[in-house]
C-alpha cells in the first residue's frame, strides 16, 4: 500500500515568500479574532451577511493548505468579526513592526494610515543620490493629489456629524455662530467635492 503525500502545512512547509507570509500572519489573526469561535460560526456569519466564506477555506488558511486570501474574503471575514479591514490586517500592538511590501518593514500604525489613506509610504531602496529631496516632493504630492478626494469626502462626513451633535443639544440661539460655520463648510466641501445637496 502506497502512503499518501502529506498535504501541505505551515508547520512542515513554512511560508516561502511575502505574499505567503502575509497569508499565515493573516491566519494566525483571524484565529485570535474569532476568540474561541468555530470556524463553521464564522462561516455561518458571513453567510448571513450576504457571502459565504466556507469552512473549507479558512481551515485551509489556517492550516497553510491554501496561502492566500482574497479582498472578497477579507471583506466578509471583517464584517462577520465587526472590525474593519485595516484592522483585520493590521490589528496592533501599533508599534510593533509588519512587512508593508517585501522586505520593507514598518510599525503596524504606520501600516495601517498608509492602508487608510491617512499616511504616506515612500519606498526609499531604488532612490538615486542626487535627486532625493525632488523625488520625494513629487512622491509626496502624487500621494496628496491621489487623495484629496477621499480626505475631502471624510471631512464632509466628520463635518456634518459635529453639526449633528450640537443640534442634538438643542438651545439654538447658543451654538447658532457654530452651526452657521458648520453650514457654511458643508456647502464649501460639497462644492469643492462637486456633489449636490442630497449628499
């Protein structure tokens, strides 16, 4: 009788490259997320909330029998923990370090802004001595210019729910100046944003 080939493990195959580093990193907090849940308790929340992700896949994950995950996947294995994606793949401690991209470590805060939108990652090893002040402004400003939009969007939400709070407090003829000014930068953001007044 001939012996079946082992299937594949991270302990008898550890990770070979980034992308599978990431991908046992990733297994190793799902496991911690789920806090002594099942991984069919798991399964069975993403399915309700729109997307199986099935057992099958996160045991393999888990076990190293599959190496990766996809943005789908991510997706509703963060909706089913009640955390967000960034913190799905940068749950802290914040000032240890991650591997952002092969062999360029940073600490998971930094990570995390950079995922966000809110942080500005610049790989510095194919710099050339001579032009690294002038290509480090045209990064930076590449990187701003990518993102105003995103930030504009956020400081209309952020905006319009400080006007929120204070018009729950009621006594108008107190914050009427601060809800005025609050009015005044809603429409500013939308008119930068170019969005109508059903936003």
């Amino acid at each position: 009788m001939t012996e079946r080939p082992k299937r594949e493990n991270w302990k008898d195959s550890p990770p070979k490259n980034w992308a599978e580093r990431e991908a046992y990193r990733l297994s190793r907090v799902i496991l911690d997320l789920r806090e002594g849940r099942s991984m069919q308790w798991l399964s069975d929340r993403t399915d309700e909330l729109g997307h199986r992700v099935s057992r099958s896949v996160l045991s393999d994950l888990e076990t190293g029998r599959r190496r990766y995950l996809t943005t789908v996947e991510m997706t509703m294995i963060s909706a089913a923990l009640n955390i967000s994606p960034v913190t799905l793949l940068y749950p802290g401690p914040y000032d240890s370090t991650v591997e952002l991209i092969p062999h360029v470590e940073l600490t998971q805060l930094r990570a995390a802004e950079w995922f966000s939108g809110n942080g500005f990652y610049r790989d510095h090893r194919d710099e050339k001595d001579g032009n690294k002040a002038e290509q480090l402004w045209a990064d930076a400003d590449a990187w701003v210019k990518s993102r105003s939009k995103l930030q504009g969007w956020r400081d209309l939400e952020t905006t319009k729910v400080h006007r929120y709070s204070l018009m729950k407090r009621g006594d108008f003829d107190q914050i009427r100046e601060q809800i005025e000014f609050y009015d005044k930068r809603i429409e500013q953001l939308k008119l930068d944003l170019g969005v109508g007044d059903d936003v």
